[in-house]
C-alpha cells in the first residue's frame, strides 16, 4: 500500500514538504478508505466518521511543510482519529469516556452463528484489549507499530493481545477458531 | 495476568479463519462521498496557496533558503500559458497553477493581463480561486 503510484509515503511526505499539493493528495487518496473504516469504528456512525477523518486529514495537512514521517504513515494517523474521535464524542454526546476506550465495538451481526459469537466475544473483551486485537489483525498493524500509535511500551502490546486472544481461545462460542493451530 | 516476558510469539497469532472474519467484521472498506474528497482537495490547496514560499524553503534549505529562492526566481523565465489558467505553462489547468499564481501574486511579480481568468480587468484571489475551480472539476 504504502508503494503505490511509484511513490511511497515518505516520498510524498517530502515532496509535500517542497509545496506540491498532489502529493498530500495522493496520500489522502491511499489511506483515506483505512482512516474512514477506523474513524467508523470509534463513532459507530457514517456522517460522524467521515467528520472526524476529514478532520484528521486537515490536522495533517497543517503539518506541512515541516512534517517529519518518523513511523508509518498509519501510526501517525492513527492516535490523530482516535482522540478527535474521542473528543467530538465528548462534546456531541456529553459523556465522560477514558483514554483508553474505543468505544464502538462493531457492527450488529447480520450473518453466519459463528460471525455473530465472534462480534459479541469481541463485543465484550475489555477495550484495551480489543483496540489492540483490532489493531494487529485487522489494520495489520506491527506490534511495534501499534506500541508507538498508543505510546505505550512494547511489552503493554504483547500483554494486551495475549489477553485478548486468551479469552478468544477460552470463550466455547470461539474455541474452535483455535483448533486449526493445535 | 501474564507477563509479556513469558509470552511467545506463537501465542500472538491468530488462526486463519479467525483473522478472517475479524476483517470481515471490522475492516470492511467504507466509501468515502466525493464531497468529502473536494472538501478536503479544497483545503489542500488553500493551505499549500497560502503557505509562505520562504516557510517551504525554510524547510528544505536552512542556510540561506531565502536568497537562493529569491535569485532562482530572478533568473528563471515567467512561462506563457497557451491554455486560460495553464499559469505554469505545462499545457494543462492544474492545482498547481492556482498555487502558482497565488504565489506570483504574493511576491507580487509581474502579473500577465492573460491570466485575468473572469475578465474583471483585475488579476486577483477570485482567478485563483477560478483556476482552482477548474482543476478540481477536472480531477
């Protein structure tokens, strides 16, 4: 992803930083569709997701030129859409919430019994835990990468996801996901 | 609670099927409208216009940035455009003409009487804003 149109992020960071707007443009249109599912998953609300990206995106914009890519575009982006998520829920829907919450766990199951015990184990996973589960497996992020995003220490991550999938691993609704690595 | 010293890596992989249907559940692709995408153009292209040529130069040249721009600038030829709004002569109304106009405006060089894009008799913001009108149509 991070390669595409001949140019990686860091390229286009720096030639942004030269004045060249169609270079912010196209790392808007490479990382847009990940940035707006992530903004969906802290709002749980269509117009509101696409509010807190576009938000995000004019915060970076206001980086340049003096922006400095020192991680993956995606690690940068990604505490930037949890607190103006966080903060327009505050403000919008006057509640008090913690740091650390992601609040939208997913969408109401709609499928498959085994698609809907999974959203409602992850459903019920502290969140801490499944910010990082979702983190590492679905925006396949590295655990390193993940440690940076949240600025905690590396071995947070590691303990946060072995209790997340530890408690996959235990609940009988989700057990048999785990019989094809024994 | 287990400490992350005696996690192994196997322990934090997920099988398969299971990363599976967490992508299908969290990581379905979201459409985003295509007036969000001007939205944001837009503002690109407000913020790399109004951003200070010294403050990009500044940025890729510490030592001296504002005089070498300044004398590449003196040397450098203004390009005639063919094309109404092509300011930068490239053969196509871009952004990057609406950013180059801004800029000739800001450090007031020498404005072409073509480049009055509404016929007003003034070369000002409103043709800027013309081009950028235009190039955004044609993206």
């Amino acid at each position: 992803m991070a390669e595409s149109n001949g140019r990686s992020d860091e390229q286009l960071v720096e030639a942004a930083n030269r004045g060249d707007p169609r270079a912010f443009d196209a790392l808007y249109q490479r990382h847009k569709a990940w940035a707006a599912q992530l903004s969906y998953r802290f709002t749980g609300n269509h117009d509101d997701a696409m509010d807190v990206m576009q938000e995000a995106f004019i915060y970076l914009l206001r980086k340049f030129p003096g922006f400095r890519l020192t991680a993956a575009f995606t690690t940068f982006l990604y505490p930037v859409i949890k607190n103006i998520a966080l903060s327009r829920l505050r403000k919008t829907r006057r509640i008090v919430l913690d740091e650390n919450i992601v609040l939208y766990a997913g969408e109401p199951p709609k499928e498959s019994g085994a698609e809907r015990s999974l959203a409602d184990i992850v459903t019920t996973l502290p969140a801490i835990h499944r910010e990082v589960l979702l983190m590492r497996f679905v925006d396949d992020m590295k655990l390193e990468d993940i440690a940076e995003a949240l600025a905690v220490p590396l071995g947070t991550v590691k303990s946060r996801l072995h209790n997340a999938l530890k408690a996959l691993r235990e609940d009988e609704s989700t057990r048999s996901y785990f019989e094809e690595l024994q | 609670m287990t400490d992350h010293h005696d996690i192994r890596d196997a322990d934090l992989e997920a099988p398969a099927t299971l990363l599976a249907d967490l992508r299908s559940l969290y990581g379905a692709p979201r459409e985003v409208p295509a007036e969000v995408d001007d939205t944001i153009r837009r503002a690109v292209w407000r913020h790399f216009a109004a951003t200070p040529r010294a403050r990009i130069v500044r940025y890729l040249f510490p030592l001296a940035a504002a005089a070498a721009a300044a004398a590449i600038l003196a040397i450098l030829p203004l390009s005639r455009e063919s094309i109404p709004g092509d300011i930068d002569g490239n053969g196509e109304v871009d952004i990057l003409d609406a950013f180059a106009l801004a800029r000739r405006m800001e450090a007031t060089e020498k404005i072409e009487g073509g480049w009055d894009m509404n016929a007003d008799g003034l070369v000002d913001e409103v043709d800027v804003d013309l081009i950028a009108a235009v190039a955004v149509a044609l993206w």
